[in-house]
C-alpha cells in the first residue's frame, strides 16, 4: 500500500474543502436548510451570477476532484480561462436578451437575468458600442472564447 505523505496530505484536504464548498453552495441554491451560511452564499451565487449561479459550485466540485485524484496544484490552462471567458459572455448575452436597456444592474433584473457578472459586463459595452452593436461583440468574444476552449477551427470547419 503507498504511503501518503504531507503533499499527497495537503491536496486532498484541499480537494475535500473544494468539493464540500461546491456541494454546500448548490444545495444551498436548490433552497435546501442549510442555514443563515447558506441562504447568505445562495444569494450572492444569484446576485452575482443570475441564472449561472450553479456554474462556480460545480467548477469547485471539479476542481476538488482534480485535487483529490491527482494530487498536485492545478495549471489553469488557456483553456480553463478560454471556458471562464465564455461564461461570463454567455450570462451578457442573456441578460441582453431578458433585461430591458437601462435596467442591467439594477438590483431586481440582476437575478432573473445574468446577475451583476453578466449586467456589468453588459452594461458596459452598450454603452461603447450600443444596443445592437453589442450583440455582435458578445457574440464575437463568445465564439472566440469556444474557440480558445476547444480544439475547434472556423477555417477547418
């Protein structure tokens, strides 16, 4: 049997408190009784990222997989933050769709549409490139993120 050591030690201890984390913050989202710890971090998770509120937590569970089966730190590759961008693009273009122009961050459009994460993003951009120019920026950063995410090419098809 292989002896564990300090390092094996430290990232599964690590892994455990990532997976715990992600684990609580869904059910917390999913209104189950987890308390005032919970009702606090399902309505951040839902200010801060609306309808993506369930992304983060099981990003975290993942991760806390990670840690805990391969026992070393974690290289966040570009295609990790290829995947991040995306998301954060993707709760932009829905909240470009649900959310009325002029009310993206106000606090009651923030959970029914892209939270503060997708209404900030949002909001900042039509105010460069407008309404409908913004529809083509967001969907132009999103297709460029699937493609730093992915192995895909527009030119291979």
């Amino acid at each position: 049997m292989p002896k564990i050591t300090d390092k094996d030690l430290k990232y599964e201890l690590l892994g455990i408190f990532f997976v715990a984390a992600g684990f609580f913050s869904l059910i917390s989202l999913g209104g189950f009784n987890t308390g005032p710890v919970g009702s606090f971090v399902a309505r951040m998770l839902s200010v801060f990222f609306g309808v993506g509120a369930a992304v983060l937590p099981m990003t975290l569970v993942i991760i806390g997989f990670r840690y805990i089966r391969y026992h070393k730190s974690i290289c966040y590759s570009l295609k990790f933050w290829g995947l991040v961008c995306l998301n954060f693009l993707l709760l932009a273009i829905y909240h470009h769709f649900t959310i009325p122009q002029g009310k993206e961050i106000l606090p009651e459009s923030l959970i029914p549409g892209g939270g503060f994460a997708g209404g900030f993003i949002l909001f900042s951009i039509r105010k460069v490139f407008g309404y409908d120019g913004t529809l083509v920026v967001l969907l132009a950063g999103a297709l460029a993120s699937l493609l730093i995410a992915t192995a895909w090419s527009l030119a291979k098809g």
